[in-house]
C-alpha cells in the first residue's frame, strides 16, 4: 500500500530494468494452476508469507533473464531471504555493480486507508477507488470483469501483514542503513514527487 509495485513499475520503464515481484510471480503461478500456485494460494488467502525457499528459487529464476538491471518490489521480506539474496549477488553480480535499497516510507494509518480502497480485476488490474477508479464503478476498464478486494486487502490481513512487517522488514532495513545504501523516500507525497 505504500506505492511501491507503481514506483517499481515507472521505475522499470524509466531505466528498462526487469521489475521482480514477487507477488507479481506468484499471482502468474497461481492464474497458470501450477502445483507451486495452489501452494501459495493457501498462503496469500490467510495473509502468511510464502515460504522463503519457494519464493527465493522464484527470484533466482527470474535473475537469470537478460537485463541491464533490476528492480525488487517488495522483496526481500525478512533477514532469511535477505541473506540468501546476498549469496545470490555473490554469484552473479560483477565488482562494479551497484545495489541499494529504496524505502517509499508511509505510516500506517495511510497504508490501512490506501489498502480498504484498492480493488483488482481477474486479468490483473489493479485500481484505487481514490486514485485510480474504474470509468464505471465496480467494472473492469479491460475486460468488463466484476472487481473485488483481494483477500490480503482486507482489514484483519492487512492489521497482520503490517505487523509483519515491522516484525521482519525493519531488520533489512538496518541492514541497508549500516552499508550506507538506503534511499528513504517519503511514500505520502504526489506520485511524480516520489517517481523524480
């Protein structure tokens, strides 16, 4: 809910890095009925966390693709797959490749209030009712689909997905701050802001 996937997305086009989301992966998983889609499928519906060997080997996959550069959305999620990242740059990145983490910081109040208003098409579209609203109300632009809230956007999810967060993703954070390599952004300004 703090902008990130439309951040990581105008990032993307801005720079023609490959964009890996993680919820992006497992979403094509799950719309392809893979064994590893129904699996995760159980996960998102509750709110947990894929596990971080399934969603490290995701990654490593999609790392293997040509591009000049990428970009994470929302990954990683905890100290484990942090590590296991790192491991994987030792590999593949050169001695003059740079990482850095970008933080698009909001509170979450905000978050609660962006994520109760966000809606999404069974093709993949997503919309905010405040920011981003359907022509007609209810109705996908795309394809004519009925919207409805994700699972992971309802309130009792997302009171634990933030939870998680700090629970988890404050550590990675640290981990960023002491190599001198995070980029705080506030998340709470216009979204060109942010984007420049």
């Amino acid at each position: 809910g703090s902008g990130k996937g439309t951040q990581a997305e105008m990032l993307a086009k801005a720079t023609l890095w490959k964009k890996i989301s993680t919820g992006d992966l497992f979403r094509a998983e799950i719309a392809a009925g893979t064994k590893l889609g129904k699996a995760a499928a159980k996960y998102l519906k509750s709110g947990k966390l894929v596990p971080d060997k399934v969603t490290v080997s995701l990654v490593e996959h999609s790392l293997k693709q040509k591009a000049p550069g990428f970009i994470f959305d929302g990954f990683p999620r905890n100290k484990k797959q942090l590590n296991e990242l790192l491991l994987i740059f030792k590999k593949i990145l050169k001695k003059y490749d740079q990482v850095y983490a970008l933080e698009v910081a909001v509170s979450d109040k905000e978050v609660k209030q962006r994520l109760s208003q966000r809606r999404m098409c069974a093709c993949g579209k997503v919309y905010h009712l405040v920011y981003n609203p359907p022509i007609n109300a209810g109705v996908c632009d795309i394809c004519g689909s009925k919207l409805f809230i994700r699972n992971d956007d309802k309130p009792k999810v997302i009171a634990h997905r933030l939870h998680v967060y700090h629970q988890a993703g404050e550590p990675i954070l640290d981990y960023f701050i002491k190599q001198g390599k995070l980029i705080k952004i506030d998340g709470e300004q216009k979204k060109k802001k942010i984007h420049d």
